[in-house]
C-alpha cells in the first residue's frame, strides 16, 4: 500500500514539473525587435494607433514577464510584435508615397 501510494506521489509530480511553463524569451525578444524597429521607421508619427498598440501590449507583455505570468507574457509579445510589425509596414509605405 504504501510503495503505491509513493509511486503515485511520484507520478504526480513528474506530471505537474512537465506541465510547468516555459519563459517565452523568443517572443519576447521578437517582440522587442519589432517594436524598436516600428520606433526607427518613426510609427509613433506617420502611424500612431497601431503604435500606441503595440507600445501597449510590449510593456503588457514586459509586466506579465516579471511577474512570471508567462502564458500571458507570450500572448501580449505576440500581439505587440503583429502590430508593431504592422505600423513599420505602413510607415514605410506612407513614407515612400510622401516621396513620389
């Protein structure tokens, strides 16, 4: 009875230690990548809504990171890169049609 009861304890928590989370350094990095890149093609101006997005979910994304709330992390990194991302593309474009 007890060496069930121990191997099942076992089980349990070798289960929980491969349910844990990973930090989401890739897309958090990705994210800051994006963003500063948005920042040099000058979004904050020629596009400010989809700048002020992505400004907000990477410093959501910087928060939910220190308080190890990982998952979270992950999810606002990916939004702010997508929209960081975003606001370079069309600054650049809008930049290339003022020089036409």
């Amino acid at each position: 009875m007890a060496k069930r009861i121990l191997i099942s304890t076992a089980l349990v928590l070798l289960t929980a230690c491969g349910l844990a989370t990973t930090r989401p350094k890739m897309e958090m990095r990705m994210a800051q990548a994006a963003f500063l890149a948005a920042k040099e093609a000058e979004a904050q101006t020629l596009t400010p809504g989809l700048y002020r997005k992505a400004e907000y979910y990477y410093l959501k994304a910087k928060s939910s990171y220190k308080r190890k709330y990982f998952n979270k992390a992950k999810q606002y990194a990916i939004l702010s890169k997508k929209f960081a991302e975003r606001a370079e593309e069309l600054s650049i474009n809008k930049k290339a049609l003022e020089n036409l």
